[in-house]
C-alpha cells in the first residue's frame, strides 16, 4: 500500500510548480515596512524619481544593471573608458526583443519621462558632457562627488552611479575605479513585463558578449530577475551531489546492517529503511503538488531531515530484533520489536509534529520557514505510517527467511556445516552462518554479538568510556566545549543578506561584492515621506524637518526651495496661500526645480487655495551595506523618531521589507518549537514512569542548542531562516537519539550506575551509530555543493550531528555514573500481608513408620 500511494502521489509531478517570488519565501509577512510601501505606492507614482536616483527607491521594477570596474584599478573617467561605457550604453539601448509582428527596443518598454524621452542614468549625461568637453578642449568641466550640476542646471546624485571615487578639494572627482549603469522597464501588463523579462535575460547576454570582446574591463551584470534565478539555480547545480549522497547512505546502510553470518545478516532491511524514508518523502512531496504548493531551494532540506528520524527508527526495530530469542515464531519476536522500540519512536515522531507543527502555523512570519515545517509534517506523519506498516511488513519477511535458515541476500537455503567443509573456500565464505543446534549451552546464546558495532560497542566502548582515568577528561572537554559554545553564542549576528541564499557562482554575488565593494561610502537612499498637511511656511516646521534629517545627504525639494528662497532674500516666514502660491509656480515653471515636481503632491480647495497634502525628499545614508546591524538600527531609529516628531512622516527603502523586524519574525519559529517542546516534556512528565528522564532530555537538548548556535556562529554561519530551520530539527534529533538512552538508563533498577550505563550505551547504541554514520555520509557531498544556502545546511546540520553524537557517547555515559538518580540496591519492605506456606509431605518407609518432612516455599 506504501508503495502504491506513493506512486500514485508521485504521478502528481506533472503539475509541478516553482516559486517564483523571492520576497514572499523570506520577507516578514506581516511587516511594517509593507504597509508603508503600500502607502508611499498610493502617495506617489512608482515610475517617478528614477532619473536622479537609485531605482530601488519604492519598488524595484523591472531593470538592468551593470558595474563597469577595471582590473588594473584604472580610472574609468579617462578617455578610453568613457568611449568603452558609453559604447556599452549604446548596445544596450539597441537590444531587441523579437515578438510576433513586432519587435521591442529599450524604447519601446523604458520608463518614460516628462518629455516622453526614456529615463537614462545621470552618469550617462555626464559622461557624454565629459566627452564633448574633451572633443573641444575644455578643461574647465569639473564632477564633483556625491552631488554634481549638469549643463542644464540640474543638481543630481552620483553617489551610486560613481564607486572608488578619489576627489580633490571640494569634493572634485579625481578618479572613480567603477561606474554602475541602470536601464528601468515598464511592467504595466503581463505583456509588457514578458518582454521585459525576455529584455533582461538579452542584456545579460549583450554584456557578457561585450566582456569578452575587452578585457582589460570587468562587468557585473544584474537584473530584476537574477536574485529568483540565482536561488533557484542551487536546485539545479545540487542534483549530482544530492544523487552522489543517495549511493553513499544506500551503500554504508547496507554494510551498516550487514555481518559475516549470512542468515542473520540483514542488508535489505538498511536498504528498505532508506526506501521507507524515500516512500514518505515522495508521498509529501506528491500531496504539497496536489495542494497547489509551489518548490523552492529551501526544500533541499526536507531529505535530511527525513534522513536523521527515519533510518534511526528503523535501525532502533533492527537493534531490537537482534534482543529477540531465536527459537520464537516470528509473530512472537515483531511483537517483541514493536513493544519495544515503537513506544520510543511514537514518542519522538509526536515531538517533530509539535514543534515542526508550531512552526507551520500562522504564528510564524517568514513564509518559507511556514512552508518547510508544513512540508515536514506531512512528510514525518507519513514516515511514522510507513515504518509501521512497509518497514514493519519488510522485518516480517526477513524474519521468515532467517527461521528458515536461508540466505540473506540470496534467499537460497543454507546448508549444513558438514556439508560445507565439503565446498570450496569462497563457497563457505559466502554461506557462513551458525545453526541453533550447534551451539553449546557453555556457549552464549546471543549469535548477533558477532556483528562488528555490537562487539565493538561491548567489549570495548563501554569499559573505556566509564573507566576512572577517562571520566576526568570528559569533563574537562565538556567545560571546554561550552567556554566555546558560550564564546560565540555571544557573538551571533542576524542573517538578512539575501546573498547567503543564492548559488555562489552566480551574478547575484558577483554583483553584490561589487557594490558592496565600490559604492557602500553613499547607501542606502531612504525616502522620508511627509504624509500630511502641515504649515511649510512655518520657520519652526522647516527647522523641525531639518532637524530629523540631520547627518545624511539631502537631496530634496525642501531644501533646495529653502536655499532658493533665501537667495531671492525673501522671507520664509510668508502666509500659507503666498507660499504655495510660489511654491507651485517656482516649482512647476523655474527650470531650476521643475523636476522636483513630482515631490509635492498639491490639492486644491473650494476657494481656490492650494494646499501641498504630503511631500517627500531623499536621503543618503553614509553607512556600510555590509554591516547590516547598523543598517538596522538606522531604521529602528528612524521609526521611532516618526512616532514622537511633530511632523507625520515614514521612511522606506525596499532592502527594509526583508530586515523589518527580522530578527524577531526568523527567531520565532525557533522560539515557539521551544517552547512547545519544553512544554510537551513537561507533560508527559506525569506519564512517563520517572519525571528524571524529561529533566534530563531537556537539559541535553539545553545543552546541544546552545552549542549548535555558539559554534555555528563561530563557523561564519548567521541566524537566518535556514539556521532556524536547522536549530528546529535540531531540538528533535537531538531527543531521537538521547530519549532511549536515557530511559533505558533511569528506569534501570539495582545494579551500579557504570553497569546501567554500559547496558543502555549496549542496547541502543549500535542503532544511534548506525543512523549516525549513514546521515554524516548523507552530508559530506552536501559540503561540496557551489550555494551559499547548502553550506548554511551543511554547517548547520553537521553541527547538530556532531555535537548530538558527542553528547550521546561521551557527555552522558560520564556525567551519568557520578549524577542521579542513584541505583542502591533497596531493601524490600517486608509485607505483612506475605505469609509462609507449608506444605507437608507423608513419607512411609517400608516399616510403615511416618515421617513428615517439611517444604518452605515463600
């Protein structure tokens, strides 16, 4: 049945579909900065101010972008370069789209200005001026940086367009080492935003084609498209790696249950554990098509969740299997396996449902994370059902083919030892197997300690681990880990760089190491947006405003109006309607501020009084894009200078979408799954038979947690939805392992301490070890994936295996032996109740003479 339905879910592939919207996966769903784009949208047109400024100022759109650099860090204003970019810019703007019946240019899609002409960068303009200023042997054109003047009077920004720049006194440009090109698409239709999708993917393509034809330059071509396209790609360049993975775990599973005895070994039973996992896999995968969900690269991690709880179930009925006796029915010994081991994994597959369970709900703000723990779910539920009915159907037959003394593999009947001294040496080799009958009652009956890991485990392991001399350095090695751990807990640093989810080898980090590089002095351009009606002519008002914007670059109609009016010598202290009167002629007929229009949103009233409802201007930050924590906490003090200024205004910049409150919207589903756990454990506290085992499990996955998170940081690894998703599975792999340990080890009555830890590391360690080494090869191909997101997975995942492992069999097995709860032999209170019984027996001798002899049985 397992088989069937995954087969048919699988059929469902057909309707496959892949997430197109990278900022519906990772962006805070409920996000403050949303609302204040959607209000800035409703204020002001979205196509506006893309002249002068950075395009991404509302929206991103639809644009190309290129970074011109040189190798040799030449100036790329001199003569040779300025003819090479605006040679570039020329190709660009002749790129066509080929429809039926007609065919697209840049002119035909570009976003248009007042005159209709198409929005071009203002570093285009300049560098024709320099051009023509060369051409007539000028040399009074002087650019200055990050504010310059054009022929036509026009004061524009060039702190994005010019990068590595080396100015003179009053801030004349001397050299710039880069030079950054944007060309901005309509996107009004799904027409128009087809070619301009097609436009984008050709001027990839030109700009490629024009590196190779000079290069002595380096271009860094990006798109509206290449961050989708980039995350993505680590998909499609994951698959031989991800395929090379599936052998190695197949393979060492395999070997994993494999041992000499060819009646006892069980090889198939590794590879259907890996095929169950697989089944369940698929069959999540088919009913996620089915619902309408769409992939995404963020689902490469599913696998090995599913990898880490299934095989250990399966390994765990294994190990359980081998406690069986041989001389029963094998109805008998799967009773035996499931009594014993699906307790334990009924257990642990609910605590993945409930902490997974939390992350999927609405509670969780960031989208892929939701969308990855739903995923899990189904996938674990269906596991859950199939180990009980595929895999458990899989032991059975085994367990057939083992009572009947035949061939593990082969399924062939296995013959006698007498038999086989008559065979060749490799023949005996291959059927090597141990009768019952043969076996002496001196001898011990347990023929599975032969497998390596079991031997291994008891005869060496676990004497080494609990001797004296050892148990002090264990210690020692603790304490050094959490010193560690605690060092870089300390030091743990929001992810938010979209980068650190993209295939590496891909435009999208080419080009953000050249931005960050070249043009970080001037960034980011943030819009404050005035969204009332308030007394411009009032001198304490244009103060107040001045004020908020202290320390950064202002480009804005404010305060180019306020230096305008101060030349005419006029009074900024005019009535209302004499200063809109003014305000709105000088901006909409003085060549000067006629392009500065668009930033005063005018009304007109019944008595013919205009009013100006909101306004904007811009300004530029002079921080670093790389050190987002400042970044952040430029916004958060922008935000709560708006809630206590006099003037209603709101700052936007569309990076603030993806880190408005970002720490607190990636750190939830974290948060909540502990909580869930905690509070699970805490309950089944009361029905589990000794409460110390909840307090134990919550201090090792305390302890796991907390150095998963201080050495991942210390591994460059920031706290980003993927880290998040890994502490997550992280808490329930932990328990998976630690959980049978621990019970075992607690309820074990009379006895040492070291005897109940040797006997619990003996009886579930070999299926940790087993699932251990299966999920470490599962992961080593994922380290060599070229993708930024599956180094984060690797990292991460590795971490949790590492530091669980080490917990497993080393932290535990030592603190165990010196730590509650104690294994003195207890005195049993004598029971009232209990009385002797006495049993007479008449004894008569051949003389008739009675003899009574009595028996005592208690």
């Amino acid at each position: 049945a397992p088989v069937l339905i995954s087969i048919l879910l699988g059929a469902s592939f057909s309707r496959y579909q892949v997430e197109e919207s990278v900022e519906h996966l990772l962006a805070p769903t409920h996000s403050l900065a949303k609302i204040e784009r959607n209000l800035v949208d409703s204020l002001f047109p979205v196509n506006r101010s893309k002249h002068r400024l950075y395009s991404d100022l509302q929206t991103p759109g639809r644009y190309g972008r290129v970074i011109i650099t040189s190798f040799r860090k030449a100036n790329m204003l001199d003569q040779h370069h300025t003819d090479l970019i605006l040679k570039l810019h020329s190709a660009v703007t002749r790129i066509q789209v080929q429809r039926p019946g007609f065919n697209y240019t840049f002119a035909h899609i570009c976003i248009l200005n007042n005159d209709k002409t198409c929005i071009v960068d203002d570093i285009v303009h300049v560098l024709e001026e320099l051009k023509a200023a060369r051409s007539s042997n000028r040399t009074n054109f002087a650019i200055t940086y990050p504010i310059t003047h054009l022929k036509d009077g026009r004061e524009v920004y060039n702190g994005h367009q010019l990068g590595g720049v080396t100015v003179h006194s009053k801030d004349r440009v001397k050299s710039a080492e880069a030079i950054q090109l944007t060309y901005y698409l309509q996107a009004i239709n799904s027409l128009n935003d087809m070619v301009a999708e097609k436009w984008e993917s050709i001027f990839c393509d030109t700009v490629e084609l024009f590196q190779k034809s000079n290069r002595k330059v380096k271009m860094y071509p990006f798109t509206s498209s290449s961050l989708k396209e980039d995350f993505q790609k680590t998909s499609r360049v994951s698959e031989r790696y991800l395929i090379t993975s599936l052998v190695l775990v197949v393979t060492l599973a395999i070997l994993c249950c494999s041992m000499q005895d060819c009646v006892r070994s069980k090889p198939w039973l590794g590879l259907l554990g890996l095929l169950t996992v697989t089944l369940a896999t698929l069959t999540a995968a088919g009913i996620i098509n089915l619902t309408g969900g769409k992939y995404n690269s963020t689902f490469l991690g599913i696998p090995f969740v599913m990898l880490g709880h299934g095989l250990y179930g399966t390994f765990e009925m294994l190990s359980s299997w081998r406690k069986t006796r041989e001389d029963q029915h094998v109805k008998e010994r799967t009773a035996a396996v499931f009594a014993d081991s699906m307790l334990s994994f009924s257990l642990t597959t609910a605590m993945y449902l409930v902490t997974f369970g939390i992350g999927a709900s609405p509670f969780t703000n960031i989208e892929a994370a939701r969308i990855f723990c739903c995923n899990s779910c189904i996938a674990i539920f269906f596991n859950y059902l199939y180990v009980l009915s595929f895999y458990g159907s899989s032991l059975v037959f085994t367990g057939y083919i083992e009572n009947n003394y035949q061939h593990s593999i082969f399924c062939r009947k296995v013959p006698k030892p007498e038999v086989l001294q008559e065979k060749p040496a490799w023949y005996r080799f291959l059927l090597t197997a141990r009768f019952s009958e043969d076996t002496d009652d001196s001898e011990e009956t347990n023929t599975y300690e032969s497998h390596l890991l079991v031997w291994f485990l008891k005869r060496y392991y676990c004497d080494w681990i609990t001797n004296t001399y050892v148990k002090p350095f264990v210690v020692l090695f603790y304490l050094v880990y959490i010193s560690f751990a605690l060092m870089g807990y300390l030091q743990v640093s929001e992810g938010s760089d979209l980068s650190n989810i993209v295939a590496t080898a891909t435009r999208t980090i080419e080009y953000t190491s050249a931005q960050q590089k070249y043009f970080s002095n001037y960034s980011p351009v943030i819009g404050f947006y005035i969204y009332e009606s308030i007394e411009y002519w009032n001198t304490s008002v244009q103060e107040d405003v001045l004020e908020y914007t202290k320390g950064f670059v202002r480009i804005s109609w404010f305060e180019s109006y306020l230096n305008y009016l101060r030349k005419l010598n006029i009074s900024t202290g005019l009535p209302k309607k004499n200063f809109t009167d003014m305000l709105r002629n000088s901006f909409l007929k003085t060549p000067q501020f006629a392009h500065f229009s668009e930033d005063i949103i005018f009304s007109k009233k019944y008595n013919n009084e205009v009013d100006v409802v909101a306004s904007r201007m811009f300004l530029v930050a002079k921080t670093m894009e790389t050190k987002r924590e400042e970044l952040y906490d430029l916004l958060e003090t922008l935000r709560k200078l708006s809630l206590t200024s006099k003037v209603k205004f709101i700052v936007f910049n569309p990076s603030f979408v993806y880190m408005d409150r970002y720490a607190s919207s990636v750190g939830a589903p974290l948060q909540n799954s502990c909580i869930s756990a905690l509070f699970l454990l805490f309950f089944s506290a009361f029905l589990v038979a000794d409460s110390l085992i909840n307090v134990w499990l919550t201090l090792t996955v305390a302890s796991v947690e907390f150095g998963v998170i201080g050495f991942m940081t210390l591994w460059k690894v920031e706290l980003d939805c993927i880290s998040v998703l890994c502490l997550i599975y992280g808490i329930n792999y932990t328990i998976d392992n630690c959980a049978p340990l621990l019970s075992t080890f607690v309820l074990g009555k009379e006895f040492t301490r070291t005897k109940w830890v040797k006997n619990a590391l003996e009886v579930h360690g070999v299926a940790i070890l087993q699932s251990y080494l299966c999920y470490i090869v599962g992961l080593i191909p994922l380290a060599a994936v070229p993708s930024n997101l599956t180094r984060t997975l690797f990292r991460c995942l590795f971490l949790i295996a590492l530091v669980t492992f080490f917990h497993c069999f080393a932290i535990l097995p030592v603190i165990l032996t010196f730590l509650p709860p104690s294994k003195k032999k207890r005195k049993e209170k004598k029971n009232p109740e209990n009385r002797e019984e006495i049993e007479c027996v008449e004894m008569v001798d051949m003389d008739s003479t009675r003899v009574v002899d009595q028996i005592t049985t208690v």
